[in-house]
C-alpha cells in the first residue's frame, strides 16, 4: 500500500480565539465610553438643578399613612349565620375565663374506616397489622372473597369523626402507605 505523504493546508487567517479576544476588547472599550458619556450627561442635569433656586417647599411634617381600607372592611362585612346542624356545648372550669364554647360533631349513622391495604397472603396481612398496632392504631384484618379469590384487607378504625380520621391517615402516610376512606353504617 502506498503511503500518502499529504500535508494539511494551513490557513493563512487568523485563529478563533485571537477574533473572540479582540472582540471583547472593541465591546468592553464601547460600554466604557457608552457609560462614560451617560455619566457626564447625568452630572449636567444634576449642575443644571443646583443652579436653580430652590422653590421654597413646606418642611414635610411626619405624615401619617391614611388607610381607608379600614373604614371600607366594615361597611362590606357580610354577618353570617351560625349553622343548624352543629351543637354548641358549654363547659365549666376548663378555662380561666370560666366558659368555652366548643363545637361537638353531629351525630351521624356513619363511621369512617381507613383501609391500609390487602393482600392475597394471610401472613403479610397480619404482619402489617402488627406494625400499625405498634404506631398506636386500631387495626384489625378482615377477610373477603370475590370471583378474584380470597382478600385479607388491613383496616384502621372506626373513627367517628373526620380529624381523628385524618391523624390517622398522617400516622399511615409516615408508614408509607395510602389508604382508603371507607365508610359504613354505625353499629349500635
């Protein structure tokens, strides 16, 4: 095989950076005289007022911000009415103003129950059961069986009231786990 002896052919330009370098300088040097001429215009203006008189202005007193915003809220508030279905319980010596009103939930024929999961396996069900009675919850496994097979399903509660619910649902969402809001007929 014959060997090539080819030489690259070297431009006679010059190179890139040398054009990006000289290019920087020519820019930076306009902004310069740019900001420069900007600048002894600017001190022109500033010669030009001094020159004036100065209009004899009133000293500024401490002037008070004027909010009307106040006066507006109250001839817009909107008096709601205290709902129906809510009781109102009194109770004595908690406080030291003697009374505080607190709101009691509404009876309901509902209860909520959190389901954590379901399984095919027994023994996972009880495992998970196991751990969530450690968090300190009320958790019982109940089997169901449908055209898929058997379910295990973990299931948190009964819970009467939604806050109590949704600590709850906080204590399971620490365990990694998004249950659902299940809710059935009170019993009893």
């Amino acid at each position: 095989m014959a060997r090539r002896n080819t030489r690259r052919q070297q431009s006679t330009g010059k190179p890139a950076w040398v054009w990006f370098v000289l290019g920087n300088f020519v820019g930076g040097f306009a902004v310069f005289v740019f900001l420069l001429n900007d600048l002894k215009i600017e001190q022109g203006k500033v010669a030009a007022r001094a020159d004036k008189p100065a209009a004899r202005e009133p000293a500024p007193t401490e002037a008070k911000p004027r909010f009307d915003f106040y006066k507006l809220l109250e001839e817009n508030e909107v008096k709601v009415p205290k709902p129906k279905n809510q009781q109102v319980r009194v109770r004595e010596g908690d406080d030291k103003s003697g009374d505080t009103q607190e709101r009691a939930e509404p009876k309901s024929d509902l209860v909520y129950i959190l389901q954590a999961a379901s399984f095919r396996d027994k023994a996972e069900a009880e495992r998970l059961r196991a751990q969530l009675m450690l968090a300190n919850l009320d958790v019982k496994v109940e089997s169901a069986t449908d055209n898929r097979g058997t379910w295990h399903r973990v299931l948190v509660g009964p819970y009467t009231n939604r806050s109590k619910m949704a600590a709850a649902r906080g204590v399971l969402a620490e365990h990694r786990l998004m249950p659902l809001v299940l809710k059935r007929p009170a019993q009893g």
